[in-house]
C-alpha cells in the first residue's frame, strides 16, 4: 500500500520540479488548474463518506495487489517518458506555449496522448490494488483525460495546421492500433 502512494508523490514531486523549466504559456489557464487540483482533492475525500464506503476493498489476493502494482509503475514509467519526450513543451494545462513546437517522438510515435495513458494505466493499477481514492481518482482524472484530449486535438490543430493533420492518421489517441 505504501508503496503505491509512494510512488505517487514522488511522481507529483518529479512533476512540480519539471514543471519549474518549461517555456511560458501563452495565456494563463488558473481553472483548468484549479479544476485538476479540486478532482484530486475530491478523489481522496469521498472514500471516507459512508456512501462510498464500498470502494475501499483490500486486494483480493497477493498476486492481484501485485499486477496493480506492476501496472503502477509501467503506466508511471510511461507518463515520465513521455514528460522527458516533451521538454519544455510540457504544460499542466491545455495551452499553447511560446515557441511551441510539436513533438513526435518517443512515446508520441505510439499515440498522441502518452501522459494520459500511463496516467491512466497507473491509476487503474492503483484502483485494482488498493481501491479507495484511487477508484475516484481514476474516475475522476480519466474523465478530465477524455475532455483534455478532445481540447489538445483543436489546440494542436491551430497551432500546427499543416503537421497535425498527418500526425493524427498516422496515430491513435490514447491506446496504440485502437483509440
């Protein structure tokens, strides 16, 4: 259990620290960031009120804690390769950034969104291993991933009017060969 919650705040962590290097956005996003941060807040919260008593489950056994785990840590791996392929690109909110430039390489040869994949990959790890927040987590940020996907396609259609159209035949959105 503690190392799973572990792992996320070292991710957090990794992720504020990066955060300090990026290029400036080119408009400031303060509900987007405000929004992210109330669904984390929320998923942590509503596992202790009675009516959701029902998502804090213990692992059924040690071999299913263990592929949360491993799922965990691959989605997790993912995302943090997926961070480095972006460099200074990188933005905690759906924003054009100065001297944007767009990246397909990496993860991104794969799918579009590679930080919402891991994202989601751990996030379901973490549910299938511990339950409790993390159900709501999943929930929660897997919703904002959907719409985030939707608001990066325009974004990076304005941005890159004559790149982004072949690199959308050419890759899927969140699950390589499928979506």
């Amino acid at each position: 259990m503690w190392f799973i919650y572990a792992a996320w705040i070292l991710l957090i962590v990794y992720l504020t620290v990066q955060a300090t290097v990026v290029k400036r956005d080119t408009e400031p996003h303060l509900l987007q960031s405000f929004g992210l941060m109330l669904a984390m807040i929320a998923a942590f919260l509503l596992p202790s009120l009675p009516f959701f008593a029902f998502v804090n489950f213990a692992p059924v056994n040690g071999m299913v804690s263990s592929v949360g785990m491993l799922m965990t840590v691959a989605g997790m791996l993912f995302l943090v390769w997926a961070r480095q392929s972006l460099g200074r690109n990188w933005s905690q909110t759906v924003s054009a950034k100065q001297g944007h430039e767009l990246v397909t390489s990496g993860p991104y040869r794969y799918v579009r969104h590679p930080m919402y994949t891991g994202g989601l990959l751990a996030g379901i790890g973490s549910a299938v291993a511990l339950g409790g927040p993390f159900v709501f987590l999943l929930i929660l940020l897997g919703a904002i991933f959907v719409w985030r996907v939707g608001a990066e396609v325009r974004l990076m259609a304005r941005q890159f009017p004559d790149e982004f159209p072949t690199y959308v035949e050419r890759t899927k959105a969140l699950i390589p060969f499928v979506w």
